[in-house]
C-alpha cells in the first residue's frame, strides 16, 4: 500500500498528546480552565467551537487513506458524530456535532490507527496537500507524496513556525497539469526538470483567497530536491519576520509580498537561504529513500488495456456508459484507472459521507484498490489502482450504497463550504444553494451538454469554498439580516491559466441564485464555440455577455 507507515517514534508522541489533552479536557470540564485559557489548548488539537457544537476536523496527510483508518473515521461517525463526515477542499475531513467530553476517546481512536488532528488549527504549517491523483498518475514527473510526507515531518511542531502571523498553506504537484491548485496555496510547488534533466521543484509564493485573493508568483524556477527544506525555511524565515501580526486581515504571506513585489521578496528569501544551504536542513537522501519505499507501487496485476468487459456493459447500460466518460482517470500502469467516487448525488450536501457509506468504501478498497483512498480538493474520493476489467463491478457496488453518480468535473460536482448551517464565521447558508442547483442541474443529459464546469460557493469572504476560482463562484453576504449572494465567472485554478472571478454585478437574494445561474449557463450554451468550456468561453468573451443577459432577466421581471 502507498502510504506513510508510521515508527514507534511516531505513536509514542501521539500517545503523549492524547494524555495531554485528556488533562487538558478534564480541567476545562470541572473549570479549572476558562474557555479563554482553553480555547488555544483546543484549537492545537483540531477543535473549534461552532454554531452549535464542537467541529473537530481530522488531518488526512497529501490526502492519502487506507481502508482501515476509513472504517475508524466511520466509527467516530456513527458513535461520537451523527452518523456523517464532511470531507473537505483541504483533503480532510471534519466533524461536526463532537461533544467535548468524547475527543480525547476520539483522538485516541485516530492515534489508534495513525492518525490525528495536529496542525489542522492554528498560525502553523496546516495539513501539505497534493494531486489526489499522486503516484498514479500518467502525466506526472515523480511522486510529490513523498516530498509532502517529507515536508510534514519537518513542520510538525516545528518550534520556529508554530506561531506563525497566520495560518500556512503549502500544495506540491508532480504533475504539469495542476490539480492541486498550487497556485491559490502560500507555497506552491511544482516538481520540474532542469536543462541537465534532474528533478526539482518551482517555488511560487502569495497565492490564497479570503478577503484579498491572490494568485502566487513564482520566485525560483528551480530548487534542487537536496535543497527544498532548506528554501521553505528560508521563505518562513522571512515571513515570520516581517508579515503583519498587527492586523489579523493583512497577516498571510500574499499582503508581504504584494507588499514587497515579488522580486524584492525573492531577494529576501534568497539572503537567508545563503545563510541555510548545506546547513541542517539539506535533505537526506537515505531519509528520502526511507519514506520513498513507503510508497512504492502496489503489486498489480496484468490487466488487458483493451477491457472488453467494461465496453459490453457500457452498450447495455447507458447509466454505466456515462459513468465511465466522467469518473475514470487514466492511470500511468496499463489496464488499470483511477475511480473518483462523487459525494455529489442531486440534492445532497456536497463532501458528506455517511458512517456506512465510508464502511462500504473501506471494503470497496480493499477489494479493487488495494486498501487504499484517496480524497480530493473537490470533495470527492478516489480509488486510485482499480483494474479496468473490474470496473463494471465496482460501479455496481458503488451503485447500491449511492455512490455512483456520473457527474465528476462537470456542473453538479459543486464545491460548497459548510455554511451559516455550522460555521460561526459564516454570513449565509451555502448548502442550501448547493442542493437547489443540483438538483435544477440533474438531468444527465443536460449536464452532459453543458460540459466541464466548475462552481464553487462561499458562505462567506474566508472563501472556504474557494469560489474565488470558481468557474462560476457563489459567496454569500449579509444584507441587514438578510442572504444575499454575489457571483463571480472565470476564476480557474489549473496552472499557468489560473484566474480569479470577475464580479458578474450586484448580490442577489436567496431565491434568485439557481435562476441566474442558469440564464448564465442558458448565455454560455447560445455564445460558445464548438467545444469550448465554459471557462475558456468566459475568458474569450469576459463577463460583459453575461452580465447584460442577468440584466435583462431583471428587467423583464421588473417588468
């Protein structure tokens, strides 16, 4: 199985923060700690207070799982939850009804199986996240796990960036087609070659959304892999001395360097990385190999490429046909794809898993994917080693537990944060719009037609939802106690094409979004060109068209 197998260095230390809490726990339950004096202790853990319960959200490492520490992630559902997990944009997953007295039992529970909510809180280093599709991938240079466990052991508890101005994000991609959005991160990475052919990485720097969006810029076209720990601390370095720790709303790294400009910060970091190169943070190659032969390739099988099995089902199901066009991604080992399992069924609430559900892909894993998962930015799932000729099975399988819906990268695979239903940061509801479109967008030849399309929606300007990047992006705002919701087209986050939404005009009430949003699609489908996404035909066209369209609508109803 590719993953991270930990020592016993690894599970004594997360014993001892279990015991840790515990204490902690208990002195805030009898109040010898005040929720003031509790609040940092709990937040170190992974636990925030919310609406109306505690949400204890659970790291999920580059996004990898295996079967066994899925079917733990059920039971924490089904005996400390309300039977459901919400995977996240972040490749975690959260809780949202925890009752305080139960997380030191549930952190015990996820040390049981190697796992934990360190670092998934808090100004540090969060959870490093990757292409979910990493390792199996045709189109991908080397396996960027490897470096994200490498860069997870380095920042965990690291005493010089656990108090940091502000919460960090860093994605690594070994892919040229970016699918793990490198570029809306504080660090991106992107695992390149050089002239000579040697592997390393392109270092970006600023990128992030929330109230100031940004797209990162690229400050080293090449880090060599000896030195990537070495450059990430000399970019730390540099942020923990300067950023903003005087103004919560300037305090990411992307204001230091839309401050600096790009070119003054680049200069910065690489004055202190003369300082550090060669120094103790220089990569060990034999430390590398260790963590490289935990992710070594499964043992598979010879598999027919040609998998006549999925082309007679396909002829007779048309359900299955469907499927197959949208949910299977081509796999570097012949005979074999990638599976993107949807959360995404019409009407649901887009990343929730129920404790059965989970049980059922835990067995599906094991079964066709050699006991491995994988969740995605998207809010989806992945079996990512799934011989072709087994697909028709699985998708049976997957089928009887709700799991089957053919809609991944298309208008129904929507993006949306939790919302004003749990969040107490949160302006307005997003689940609610997230079920409304899915089911206005469900029949599948219509989606079919509409094609690759992407909409993100935010419950607020934190942009948990990432709508700043949405094809079309949804962020609600509060108008004197009222929902409204302001949309923005074009934003993308694949690679050099990354683009931020422009604003489509003024916020909308509740009851508009689904109408608007489809006179924008009904725009979309009349101004194309043959085979063009949406996204391209936004930023061929702009928003102008569309927005006149929204416009009339308006008028004609004023009418």
């Amino acid at each position: 199985m590719q993953l991270y197998n930990y020592r016993a260095d690894d599970r004594r230390f997360l014993a001892e923060r279990v015991a840790e809490f515990r204490d902690q726990v208990a002195r805030r339950l009898s109040g010898a700690l005040s929720e003031d004096e509790f609040k940092p202790l709990r937040l170190m853990n992974g636990l925030y207070l919310q609406l109306h319960a505690y949400m204890l959200r659970v790291a999920i490492p580059y996004g990898t799982l295996a079967s066994h520490q899925l079917r733990a992630l059920a039971e924490i559902a089904r005996r400390y939850d309300r039977g459901f997990g919400h995977f996240t944009t972040r490749q975690n997953i959260q809780f949202n009804w925890i009752k305080l007295e139960d997380t030191p039992e549930i952190l015990a529970l996820l040390a049981s199986v190697d796992m934990h909510a360190l670092q998934t809180s808090g100004n540090c280093i969060r959870n490093v996240t990757a292409d979910h599709f990493a390792g199996v991938a045709a189109d991908e240079i080397e396996d960027p796990r490897i470096w994200c466990e490498l860069i997870r052991q380095w920042s965990t508890l690291h005493p010089e960036f656990s108090f940091l101005p502000r919460k960090f994000k860093i994605a690594v991609t070994g892919s040229p087609e970016d699918r793990a959005a490198v570029r809306v991160h504080d660090i991106g990475l992107v695992m390149v070659r050089d002239d000579a052919g040697a592997v390393g990485f392109e270092v970006l720097v600023g990128g992030g959304q929330g109230r100031t969006p940004m797209i990162a810029s690229t400050i080293r076209r090449f880090v060599p892999k000896r030195d990537l720990l070495s450059y990430l601390e000399a970019i730390m370095r540099v942020y923990n001395l300067h950023g903003r720790r005087d103004n919560l709303f300037k305090a990411r790294i992307k204001i230091l360097v839309q401050s600096l400009g790009a070119e003054a910060f680049a200069r910065a970091v690489d004055a202190e990385f003369a300082t550090l190169q060669g120094g103790l943070a220089t990569v060990d190659e034999a430390a590398v190999a260790r963590i490289a032969a935990d992710f070594a390739p499964p043992p598979y099988r010879p598999a027919d490429p040609a998998a006549p099995e999925v082309k007679s089902v396909a002829a007779v199901e048309p359900a299955f046909a469907r499927w197959t066009r949208t949910n299977l991604f081509a796999h570097k080992v012949a005979g074999h794809t990638a599976v993107i399992v949807s959360l995404k069924p019409p009407g649901g609430i887009p990343g929730d898993a129920s404790a059965d559900q989970m049980d059922a892909l835990a067995d599906l894993a094991d079964r066709f994917s050699f006991g491995e998962l994988r969740v995605t930015h998207g809010q989806n799932l992945v079996l990512p080693h799934v011989r072709l000729g087994e697909v028709p099975e699985l998708w049976r399988a997957l089928d009887v537990h709700g799991l089957a819906t053919a809609n991944a990268g298309l208008i129904s695979d929507m993006i949306a944060c939790p919302g004003l239903d749990y969040c107490s940061l949160a302006n307005t509801r997003s689940i609610p719009i997230a079920q409304r479109l899915s089911r206005r967008f469900s029949d599948p030849d219509q989606i079919d037609r509409i094609g690759p399309l992407e909409i993100k929606i935010s419950g607020c300007i934190n942009a948990c939802g990432h709508h700043h990047v949405g094809h079309i992006g949804i962020l609600g705002v509060d108008k004197k106690g009222d929902e409204f919701y302001q949309i923005t087209l074009g934003g993308r986050a694949d690679g050099a094409r990354s683009a931020l939404g422009k604003l489509l005009g003024p916020a909308i009430p509740s009851a508009r979004v689904i109408d608007v949003v489809q006179q924008i699609i009904d725009t979309y489908l009349a101004i194309r060109c043959p085979g063009e996404p949406f996204a391209d035909t936004v930023a061929r066209v702009g928003v102008g068209p569309f927005k006149t369209a929204t416009t009339q609508e308006r008028r004609d109803e004023a009418a």
